[in-house]
C-alpha cells in the first residue's frame, strides 16, 4: 500500500514538473519576448503611443529658430535616394527663409540591410554628440550606397571627430536609443516610407520644394 501511494505521489509530481516547464515554454514564445523587449527599452518623456503629431524635443536635431511660421518634419532614411533628393530641397528651403521655417530631422530607418542603415542612422548621432551632425548628415546622403562600417569612420576622421569617442559610442549603442526613438514615432503616426513630411503638425502630401513652401511663407 505504501509502494503504492508512493507512486502515485511520483507520478503526480511529474506531471506537475511537465505542466510547468509547458507553461514555461509557452510564455517564452515571441509575442511574448517582444513585449519584454518593448518593457525593458528606456521610456520616453512624450508616450509615442498617444501622439497625433510628431513631438519636437531637445533630442531632435533641428536647423531654424523655434518661433519659425513654418516646421517641417522629415522622417528619413540615409539609404533612401529619394530622401537624398529632399535633402538637397530642404537646404534651398533654409536658404531661402532661415528666419521663417524650422526644419527637424527624425531617423526612420526602413530600407534593407537594416543592420547597416541603423547603424548609419547611429553614427550620425554619434557624430551629433561631436557637433557635426549636420555635416556628417549630408555626407552620408552622399555617400548612400557605401555605408559600411569602414566608410562610417572614415567620414568621421574626415571631419576631425574624435575617433576614439566616436568608436566608442559607435560600439556601446550609446545612440540606438535616439534612432528607435524616431522610428517607433514614425509607425506611430503611420509613417510607412520615406521621405515622409509634417508640416505645423499636419501630414504634407507630395514632394516638398523651395516653391512649395514659398507658397505659404508671409
């Protein structure tokens, strides 16, 4: 009788070892892996999740004056040779009414491989942290369809860079925080290419150029 209560226990313990390590399997599952990820990221000051228009922050690299009558947001990609074409417009755009409109560059980085346009997307920000955000920006633009790791350091040795800092916020992922930041924005507010504009607050359709904006500039 003994022998027998014994193996009953036995069995019913192994049973509830097999029915936990199932449950263990089960909430490991990708979904489930996705939203850890999503709960470990660093949260943002504005909840992305709520926005209805992109938010404009001190991280945001920005060119005009914060009172400026227009802002226009440009969701882009450094691999997007049409974005490389709205770059050139956006310059005349500031060229032409530095006082007037205000220009904000939010990292949406699409294309494949997308290892190597994120980390072309983080190095722009790590040269941000040096002061040259905007000229290490146009330089990728330029140079969009060599964006390896070797190409990425040697433009910022081209503008005199601190290299050892820059590999080093380059390696550490100092800036993906910033990058995720404006892609998880973007798909936000429905963001599903690029280039992609808002102006004052309200999704802009078509091709943005000098003689556009110069339409609504008082």
């Amino acid at each position: 009788m003994a022998k027998r209560i014994f193996l009953f226990l036995l069995i019913l313990g192994v049973i509830l070892i097999l029915i936990t390590f199932f449950n263990s399997v089960r909430s490991n599952s990708p979904s489930s892996y996705e939203k850890l990820i999503k709960q470990t990221q660093t949260k943002p000051e504005t909840n992305i999740k709520t926005l209805s228009a992109p938010a404009i922050t001190a991280a945001d690299p920005i060119l005009g004056p914060t009172n400026a009558q227009i802002t226009i947001v440009e969701y882009a990609d450094f691999r997007c040779s049409h974005c490389a074409e709205a770059n050139f417009e956006l310059k005349k755009i500031i060229a032409a009414y530095p006082d007037k409109v205000r220009w904000v560059w939010k990292d949406f980085p699409f294309l494949p491989p997308v290892n190597v346009t994120w980390l072309a997307h983080e190095s722009a920000r790590c040269a941000e942290k040096q002061g040259k955000f905007w000229e290490y920006h146009d330089a990728l633009f330029m140079n969009q369809d060599n964006l390896s790791r070797e190409n990425l350091l040697a433009l910022a040795k081209e503008f005199k860079l601190d290299e050892k800092l820059f590999v080093q916020c380059l390696e550490s992922g100092q800036t993906k925080p910033l990058v995720q930041r404006g892609f998880e924005e973007g798909k936000t507010l429905g963001v599903d290419g690029a280039p992609y504009f808002f102006v004052n607050g309200e999704k802009w359709n078509g091709e943005i150029t000098k003689e556009k904006i110069g339409e609504i500039v008082k």
